[in-house]
C-alpha cells in the first residue's frame, strides 16, 4: 500500500449522529487523518474517488437502491466497517420491521406513500447485504473506540469488542442497580465497552450496542424476578434497538 489508506464514509438511512461524532473529533482529528486519507466524507469535504482501502457505512438499507450503492461501495473497497447501530444492528430504523410496510409508510409520507422513490422496504443491517469487516457499535457511537477500531483494522486485525454485558461495568463503578429504584434496564443482556454511561447518569441502558454475545437468559429472568418485573414490561425495550427478545427469556 503506497502512502496512507484512502478512507471514505457514506450514509444511508440514520440521522448522521454518528459522522457527526467524526466530524467533531477536534484534537483526536488529527489522529485519524495521520491513520488514513480521507477522500470521501459527504459531510466534511467535497471529492470522490475510484476505489478505497477503507469504507464507513452509516445508516441502515432500506430501499432498491440503498442496496446497489452500498454494494457498489464493497466491490470498490478492500475493506468495510459499520460504525453505529443504525448499520450495526438496523438500530431503531429497524421498528419499523414490527409493523405492516403499508401502513408504516402511509403514516409518515401521507397521501405520497407510493412514489417511487419512497417505497422502502424492511431494514436490515448492513452486513445482512455485504460482508462487513468491522463493526463500531453504539448510538452514537464513541469517537476513542472508533479510533481504535480502525488503527486495528489498518493493522489487519479485527478489535474483540467486550463480549460481557453492562451490568459488569455498571457494579463496577459500584453504581446503585436501577431496578433497585423502580426502573428497567437492559444492562444484563447488552454489550459492554460504554463503561455503562446511561445507569452511571441514572438512566436505563436501552441497548444501543447490541446483545451480548450468548446472552445470559437466566439472569435477565433473575433480576426481573427479584424485582417483580415481568417479562412484558420490557419487552418493548428490546425492539428499540433491534435487540434478540429471546435474550429475556
Ligand atoms: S446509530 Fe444513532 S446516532 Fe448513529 S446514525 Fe443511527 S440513530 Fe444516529
Ligand atoms: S441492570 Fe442496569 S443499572 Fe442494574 S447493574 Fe445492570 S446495567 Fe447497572
Ligand atoms: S448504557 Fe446501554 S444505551 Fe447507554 S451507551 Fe451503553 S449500551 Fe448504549
């Protein structure tokens, strides 16, 4: 490879939260443009090239079209990684999959929900479409970690991303359980490498990294029984972010 990696990130369907977070890298910028020549960032400069070494994709596929780019981008690209939960997982694009395509549609484009060009179908994550090679996970995601990421993936490695839950940072930093103060919280069944921001801040973790890897059934059946919660409650938190609702059982 003759000079640095040419990088390029495209968006989909998200809100772009998460170029953002690049966008707005100040002083660890300069940490990404030393790792990598950027010749495509929709948001931050204009220019185009052929093929890249590195693409970022954003956002999730749903519609014909989505699906001929973004496998465009893999045929023009040695490497690709998925960065947010929108391209992660299909994120909270994916609520939609819950519900019948008509009436979704209808609701949000009114009296235009059959022009062509809005006929979108039901999400999916970008690897259910083309390989992915690397996945940044959050919503949004973490700027350090996606700075590691990619130094791995330059490397030709791929980073292990935690395989235990939430919960493990959460006792951790020796935070008093939500759930002993009323709440839910899918800490027990969601990946870790957030060091657990949302309980730490009094907030329930609502998934947006993904399932845990295997995820411990039991003690989600645990903590929800010590603390007479049923299954129910939570189960529409498990679709925010697309998250396996078998995890619960
Ligand atoms: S993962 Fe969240 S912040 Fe990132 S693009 Fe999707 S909705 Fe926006
Ligand atoms: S359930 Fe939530 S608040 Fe309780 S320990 Fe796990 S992550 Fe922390
Ligand atoms: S605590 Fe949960 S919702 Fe909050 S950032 Fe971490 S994984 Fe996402």
């Amino acid at each position: 490879m003759h000079g640095k990696p040419k990088a390029a990130f495209f968006d989909f369907a998200c809100c772009e939260g998460c170029q953002l977070q690049i966008a707005n890298l100040e002083e660890e910028i300069i940490g990404l443009t030393e790792l990598v020549d950027v010749v495509e960032f929709r948001e931050v400069l204009t220019g185009s090239a052929p093929a890249y070494d590195v693409a970022f994709i954003e956002g999730s596929i749903t519609r014909p079209e989505d699906e001929a780019r973004v496998k465009d981008i893999r045929s023009r690209s040695k490497l690709l990684a998925s960065f947010g939960a929108c391209a992660c997982t299909g994120g909270v694009n994916k609520l939609k999959n819950l519900r019948d395509l008509t009436t979704v549609r209808k609701e949000v484009y009114g009296d235009k929900w059959n022009m062509p060009h809005l006929l979108t179908y039901p999400t999916r994550a970008v690897h259910e479409v083309v390989k992915v090679d690397a996945y940044v996970p959050g919503c949004p995601i973490n700027r350090q970690e996606f700075l590691t990421i990619v130094k791995t993936l330059l490397l030709g490695l791929v980073l292990k991303l935690p395989d235990y839950p939430v919960c493990v940072e959460c006792k951790k930093k020796d935070n008093v359980c939500l759930y002993e103060r009323g709440m839910t919280c899918l800490g027990p069944v969601t990946r870790a490498g957030c060091d657990a921001i949302c309980p730490t801040n009094a907030s329930p973790c609502e998934g947006c990294r993904g399932s845990v890897p295997n995820p411990n059934r039991n003690s989600m059946k645990e903590v929800l029984a010590k603390h007479n919660v049923p299954l129910e409650a939570i189960m529409r938190k498990f679709t925010i972010y697309a998250l396996d609702p078998e995890a619960g059982k």
